[in-house]
C-alpha cells in the first residue's frame, strides 16, 4: 500500500516544522512552549492584544486523523447573527503547521448562523485553535488537540 | 488553468426566514510550494487564496486560504433565505484566474 503524495507532502510539512520550532532560540527545555508561539504570535496579531474568551466557540474536528493529508472540521459560534450582533470572522490557527493561520471565514449577518466548515491539511499531531471576532470587538475560542498517525509509513506490504 | 470544474449544493427552494446550508467543492491542487518534483526542483505554490459568495449581488461569505487548505477545497456555510435570487461563488487562486458558479433559490 502507497499514498506516495500524501506521505511525501507530509513529511516535508513536518520537516519545514521542526525546521522553524529549532531555529527559534529559546531556553532549553521549553520546546512545548516554542511550538505553542506560533498561535500565540498569530493570535496577537488578529487581536492586536484583546484578551481572547474560552466559550460560545464551538471546534469539531476529530482527535484522531488517520492521513494529515485533509481532516474535516467545522466550526459554529453561539450568537444571533443580526446586524448589531454578529460574528465577523472566524480564524482557525495551527500550531505546527508552516503557515499558523489555515483559513480565515468571513461572515455576514445574512447568514442567519455562524456555522462553516472546510478541510485542512495537518503537518504533525498538534493543537487547531478556533478564534471568533465578533462584531462587539470581543475575541472567543476553542481549541482541539488532533493526533495524526501516518499508517501507511509503517506498512512493511 | 486547473480550476474546470466546481460543485456546489444549493436547495432549489426555501420558506422566507428559513436558515439553508450550501456547499461547495472545487478541484484544485492546492499545491502548497513546499514540495519538489522527481529532478529535485522545487515545485511552485498554487493555491486558491479567495472565494466570494453572494446573494443578490451582496457579499454575504467569503475565505481567505492559504495552503493549509486542503487539497480541492470544500467549504461549506449557512444563508438565511429572505427572497428568491441568485447565489454566485468565485473562486480566485494565486494566479489571478477566477471561476464562478450561480445558482438560484426559490422562496415558497
């Protein structure tokens, strides 16, 4: 068994992630907090310093991906969606992948719910974060840790 | 270019108010530009960077990807159904070439 495209983008991605996480100079021992950064630096830069909420986000996207290759997620947000209170944006961010921010959803009051969904791509078993911006100018997130098993490397056949 | 060809999901109608999901799927690499081709050149990104839908000439959703999309982008969404009309979607990709879709809904 061969997935010859699949298994050679991945492994690159997780190259190009390892590459960025060891160029990164930081203390010793501080390797989860280094590879965290790249959503925090993401985050600051979409909020530009907002606090950012744990709650009304809701992340669904399953904890176990066979292939990194395309895992489907959807993302809905508890708000009215009316003119003065509506969702304006969705980010999904990554922590491990080359590029942090993966997709951003533009929404608008005329879609009556926040609910979207899309596939992405995964580089390594990592965290996905889920940022709302509402139309109040208040951040809300939630957060999911996706484990990738790549079992087509493993297949002596 | 490679975007020929598109799918879209749209109900044919719908009661005034009613909140409808459309999807939406569109064959494209997505070729992220961090791989390399059997002679070791590296193979250059091309990806979907925007689609556009709108509801009687309104933007009502849009995405901005990048290459963490994967590979024949799908993207789904809600649109809250007020009066018939058509809905277009556009697909824009790094080389500035374009594809769209319409469809029409009924309100009954």
């Amino acid at each position: 068994m061969s997935r010859p495209e699949g298994e050679g983008l991945t492994r690159r991605q997780v190259a190009a992630g390892v590459a960025a996480i060891t160029l990164v100079p930081l203390a010793p021992g501080s390797r989860a907090a280094v590879a965290g950064d790249q959503i925090s630096t993401a985050l600051e830069k979409i909020t530009g310093g907002v606090p950012v909420t744990d709650g009304r986000v809701k992340l669904e996207i399953s904890s176990l991906a066979e292939n990194g290759f395309s895992v489907p997620l959807t993302v809905s947000v508890d708000s009215p969606m009316t003119a003065d209170d509506h969702v304006k944006a969705i980010h999904i961010l990554s922590e491990k992948n080359p590029v942090a921010e993966v997709v951003k959803f533009n929404l608008s009051p005329r879609m009556g719910r926040a609910k979207v969904s899309t596939s992405i791509r995964m580089a390594d078993t990592q965290r996905v974060l889920a940022v709302a911006e509402m139309s109040d100018g208040s951040f809300w997130s939630d957060e999911a840790h996706v484990i990738v098993t790549l079992s087509a490397c493993i297949d002596g056949g | 270019m490679s975007m020929t060809s598109a799918r879209i999901v749209v109900p044919k109608t719908a009661k005034r108010g009613e909140v409808v999901e459309i999807k939406t799927l569109i064959k494209h690499p997505m070729e992220t530009g961090y791989r390399r081709d059997h002679r070791g050149q590296p193979i250059p990104r091309h990806i979907i960077q925007r689609f556009v839908a709108t509801y009687n000439g309104e933007e009502v959703f849009s995405a901005d990807l990048t290459q963490g999309v994967a590979a024949n982008p799908y993207l789904a969404f809600s649109l809250l159904v007020e009066e018939s009309g058509e809905i277009t979607f556009t697909w824009t990709d790094d080389l500035g070439s374009t594809h769209s879709e319409k469809a029409e809904i009924t309100v009954t």
